[in-house]
C-alpha cells in the first residue's frame, strides 16, 4: 500500500521490510505476532503532534519511519528540544510507565507512518515477552542520559557561543565506521531547531555559526556539518 507521501506503507509487522533495522520491534515469533495484534496503524503528516505536554497518557506510539521533535515549552511559548526521535522508537514510554501526565510534547517532522498501542495492552505485552521489555528500559536510559546532556548543556554553559560549542562537540562524538570517531556529521536542523536545543536565539545560533564558518573552523555543506578544528571547539566550550 503506498502512502500519500510517496513511501510504502508496512501494514503488517510480520512482513515489515524496515523492522530488521528498528530497535523496540525487531521481535520474533510469538512477542512479533502479538505486537501485530495490538498495533494500530495511522499515517500522518509533518507537523502532527501525536500526544502534548500536560495531556493523559493513553497509548505509545512506535514511529516507524521519519523523525518527530520531543520538546518542552514555558507559559511564555519559549521552546527546548529534548531530541529528535528516530525511526523504531517507542514514544510515550515514561508517562506511560509512571502513569502520569505527558512531561514532554511529541511533534512529527516528516511525514510518518505511526503505530499505536493502548496502555493496557502495552503493559501486558513487555509483561509476557521478556525482550521488549529489555528495549524499552534501555531506551528509557537512553532518554535519561540525552535529557542529562541537555541539562548540561543549556543549565551549565554561560554564553550562546558556549552552548553551541558544546552541542557540535557532542554531534561529533557520533561514531563512524569501525568505531572511528566522526567530526563530520548530518545535522537536520534550522537554525531555529538548534536555537531550541540549547535554550537560546535563532539569531544567536546563526551569528555564532557565521562566525566560525569565516574562521573555517567549520564548514556547512547543506546539512552536512565539518569541524575542521575540534580543539579551538573544546576551547570554546570550557571558556
């Protein structure tokens, strides 16, 4: 079945030609046909928020393909990126487990295809099958260690220039092939995303960025980021 937005849509997850690379749901035999049962599948568009800060938490959402933005907001709308889900991840899964109110709002970036599980049923399907239950506490660490750096980040670091350095620095630990680290790296973001995952300016993230792209210490190739001097970015971030 195709979508709207031009992908194929994966109605079943026995068949799913995606779940081999997805975390929570490369699942076998009984855990996978029991997963399938108590899915729902929904398409949506960009901009779909799929649950909101404050709201009842009644189901997760497995976000089978694209990306959505996991943020929080002040009374005054002033906005912080926790992260940016990607495809196979479970969310929802803290409120979910502690039975209370979303802490966070989940908003889709791309075009998705979605699964819904009610909370019931989720409960009763990690109970029964041991490694479901295995992945959705690792990423429930995982989600930990994220909000912690972006803690550190935003309530640690004094100037824009410093929450900045310190957000390139942790984009490049990403790990390359065969474990070499990377200093270059995708960075999907408008300059207004990356405003928000430090708790700063738009204007502040594009006069910092400008600025160390005429000292060349890094380069910008659409979204394709270079740092070509790691050490002068360590030095920024620790002034």
């Amino acid at each position: 079945m195709q979508s709207p937005f031009g992908f194929g849509v994966q109605e079943n997850c026995l068949t799913c030609i995606w779940r081999e690379t997805r975390t929570f749901c490369n699942l076998a035999g009984s855990a996978l046909r029991h997963l399938q049962r108590i899915t729902s599948l929904s398409v949506y568009s960009a901009g779909t928020v799929l649950y909101a800060e404050g709201k009842a938490a009644r189901q997760v959402f497995i976000l089978c393909n694209g990306r959505a933005k996991i943020f929080t907001s002040s009374r005054e709308h002033s906005v912080v990126m926790f992260k940016m889900a990607q495809p196979g991840e479970v969310l929802g899964l803290e409120a979910i487990l502690c039975q209370q109110p979303h802490q966070e709002t989940a908003e889709l970036l791309d075009p998705c295809q979605v699964k819904a599980i009610a909370r019931g049923a989720f409960l009763e399907f990690i109970e029964r099958h041991n490694p479901p239950a295995l992945q959705a506490a690792l990423q429930l660490a995982a989600n930990s260690r994220l909000a912690r750096e972006q803690i550190r980040r935003i309530g640690l670091s004094v100037s824009g220039t410093q929450k900045l350095a310190r957000l390139l620095i942790s984009w490049a630990k990403t790990r390359g092939p065969r474990g070499v680290v990377s200093e270059s790296f995708e960075a999907p973001y408008t300059h207004e995303g990356i405003a928000q995952m430090i708790g700063s300016t738009r204007e502040t993230v594009t006069r910092v960025l400008s600025r160390l792209k005429q000292q060349k210490i890094i380069t910008v190739q659409g979204d394709t980021f270079v740092i070509n001097d790691l050490d002068y970015l360590k030095r920024l971030a620790h002034d």
